[in-house]
C-alpha cells in the first residue's frame, strides 16, 4: 500500500492501519486532557497566580494543568466558567486547534466530567 512513497516519507510516516495497545490509546487520552486542562488554565488566568515562575514568565501554564486547575476552580464563578468553556472551544487566548478528534471532543464536554479524568495510571 505505501510501495508509490518515496523512501523517506515510507520510513517517517505513522502506521495507521496497526491497532494501539490499551496503554497508548491511554497515552493519547491523558495527552488530550491535558492539553484541554492546558486551554482552560490559559483562558482563566491561571497563569497569574501559579507558583512556577515559568508560567509567569510565559504569560501562560506551561507546568502541570491538571493541579493548577483543580486548585484554582473553586475560586472561579459559574458564569466565568461558562465564558470559559467557550474560548477554549475556540482554541483558548492563542487559538490553537485540535491536535487531535479526541481532544476535539474533550473541549466539547462539560468541565464538571472533564476534571474527573484521573491522568496518569501505572504501566504494566
């Protein structure tokens, strides 16, 4: 099937037609929320009260999402939650799009399921 590829392109190009063990397709999910934790820290100003100095520095999170936003949510009014969801619908303050369908559907879920998604799990 990829015989008409050139040889570069046949080498560095993902198998797609291969099926993904329970753990990467795990990988790919834990990558997706992360990176929708990520959009709504950015969006609400997470940023501004983090303790690493590399978000400030930034003017966006670029540590762990995850804590940043569980930590922080409380302090957020519905109504600002609401605005929320809807830039990072939109692709947050910078407009980024999906890397992927999932993360695609994961900025779509409400934020009350999206924060109950436990990342990380032992590897066998």
């Amino acid at each position: 099937m990829t015989d008409h590829l050139p040889d570069a392109r046949r080498e560095s190009s993902p198998s797609f037609l291969k099926r993904r063990s329970f753990w990467e397709g795990r990988a790919l999910v834990d990558a997706a929320h992360v990176a929708v934790y990520r959009l709504y820290c950015d969006s609400l100003g997470f940023w501004r009260r983090c303790a690493t100095r590399a978000c400030k520095r930034q003017r966006r999170c670029v540590g762990e999402p995850g804590g940043c936003l569980v930590r922080g949510l409380p302090f957020v009014p519905p109504s600002k939650r609401d605005e929320a969801q809807s830039t990072v619908i939109a692709g947050g303050p910078r407009c980024v799009s999906p890397a992927s369908h999932m993360e695609w559907g994961l900025r779509r879920m409400d934020l009350r399921t999206l924060v109950t998604w436990r990342l990380g799990t032992p590897t066998p």
